[in-house]
C-alpha cells in the first residue's frame, strides 16, 4: 500500500449536521485511514470485545481516525425495557445507577483510544433511552472522553455529513462527503438492506460514500455515475454504500437465545476501514473501503 505517512487533521469543525475534517500537507506517499464503526453495543454481554479492542489498537498503530454512527451502547438492561434481563447484564453494571455505570466503564474501555475519535454519532437504542429516561449517553460519553482521557469528539447525530477536505502540494483542494445514517427496518432476509441503496443515490446526489449500521450487515457496494462538471466535461465517480455490522454477536454457538429462537441467522461482527490516498498519477487523493470482519 506505499508509504505509510498519515497526517492528523489540521483542524475540525461542526456547523450543525456536518462535520469538516481538514487535510493539509498532501503529497506523494501521503494516507490517511478511517476506522468507520456501528453498533457497537458495547456493554452489552453479546459483545466481541476481543475483536473490538484488536480494531482500535490497529486504528491507532495506522495513525487513524475514528468515526461512529450509533448504538455503540446496547442500553437495554434498564428500567421500562421489556426487554431487560438480569441474565444479560455484565457484573459490573448492576446497580441503581445502571445507565451511569454503563457510560463510566464505557469511557475507561475507549479512553486510550479517546485522541482517535473524532464523532460519535446516536443510533435507535441512545434515542430510546433519552426518550425514556431523559439522559443522552452519547454526549455524557463524549463529555467524559474530552475531559478525563484528552478527546476532542465531537457529537453527532442520528444522521448527518462528514466532509474531508483535503489541500495537496499546497494549493489544490479536493473534498470527498460521507453521509451516515445509523439505520431503519429489518435491512431483509435476502437483500440485506441493499435494495435501499437506490432509493439513496437519488436523494444523496452530493455523496460520495454512505455509511449505515443497525442492521448488523456487512456489505460495500461502490456504484459508478456519470457525471458533467461546471465547464461541461463528461467524466465517472464512484459512489460508495457502506453497511457497518458491529460487534454484537447474539447467535453464539447457534443453541440458545432470542436471536436463535427466532430463526435469525449468524451475522458478521466487525466494522470497516476506509483509506485515503494521493495518487500522484491523477493529483488528487482517492478512497478506498474495505471490511474488517470475522
């Protein structure tokens, strides 16, 4: 993959939903890569946390950055859950103070990691609780990960943009748009979500790679446009489509359980990797996206 020579962000900033991570300093042998993570459901007991710790530490021997889009807390041990189990509670959340437990121990497992994080973004178990209990555990986490370990996270939302602006040789710009979306529905037993890539490349016609989660899929899908820029020159993108499967693991050894009653297959639990890089060829940085699961 050429030299390694990975350069953090000059400077980041939020303006409402978007998020601008900018590059400079781009030359020759210059990448940059992106750990793009989902569902964690970190405190749950279903959680790999093996593999989960085994893909931070890669993120920050790669120099890289980390975004989330969601449910890295499972949160469904509480109060008012149907479905809470006593059963499904790691030890060391049990108490009253169950939901500031979970964020507490939360913060001391990503806290070494903390530098790398640039958004953590919500996903349907944090609304719920906020809906029901009236604390947001994204931004208490985030609050404890710039404080306690020397973060700078910021907080995203449901949905929203990251756009990576990138300044080359010291004068050209370039910039590439993720859109992420935690994720609706079922994602379905045979198309897995990816039927809503189409609906998505029309009304996301300013992206250039999608990340969803809460599914817990695994799939990259990059889709090739024809395109006609301002001076009327005909020429091809590629849009990316990134389904991001987590690290919950219900299946198990496929006996027992809610996920194995119901008939639900085994899923794939991971997150996936983008990497940036200039080509000198065509002076300009490219992507690539790979998964890194198991």
């Amino acid at each position: 993959m050429g030299c390694v020579s990975s350069v953090r962000p000059k400077k980041v900033t939020a303006n409402g939903a978007v998020l601008s991570i900018y590059f400079d300093d781009i030359a020759a042998g210059w990448e940059q890569w992106v750990l793009l993570t989902s569902d964690n459901h970190h405190d749950s007991i279903f959680c790999n946390r093996r593999l989960e710790r085994r893909h931070l530490d890669q993120a920050q021997e790669r120099g890289a950055v980390i975004l989330n889009f969601g449910d890295l807390f499972c949160a469904m041990q509480g109060k008012y859950d149907p479905r809470s189990s006593m059963d499904d509670i790691r030890e060391e959340d049990v108490g009253q103070d169950y939901l500031d437990r979970i964020v507490k121990h939360a913060a001391e497992f990503y806290g070494p990691y903390a530098p790398l994080y640039l958004l953590l973004g919500k996903g349907n178990h944090e609304t719920n609780i906020r809906k029901r209990h009236g604390t947001d555990l994204t931004s208490n986490l985030v609050h404890r990960l710039n404080a306690d370990y020397g973060g700078s996270a910021h907080v995203g939302g449901y949905g929203g943009w990251v756009r990576f602006m990138f300044k080359m040789n010291g004068t050209k710009r370039q910039s590439v748009n993720l859109k992420y979306f935690h994720g609706a529905g079922g994602g379905g037993p045979v198309t897995r979500g990816v039927i809503q890539t189409n609906r998505m490349a029309v009304y996301l016609p300013d992206a250039d790679i999608v990340v969803s989660g809460h599914t817990h899929d695994a799939w990259i899908l990059p889709r090739s446009r024809e395109r006609l820029s301002n001076r009327g020159k005909q020429y091809r993108d590629l849009i990316w489509f990134v389904r991001v499967p987590g690290y919950k693991d219900e299946y198990a050894d496929g006996t027992a359980g809610f996920h194995v009653e119901t008939g639900r297959d085994p899923r794939p639990v991971g997150s996936a990797w983008a990497r940036f890089y200039y080509d000198a060829h065509d002076s300009r940085v490219k992507c690539e996206i790979t998964q890194a699961v198991q």
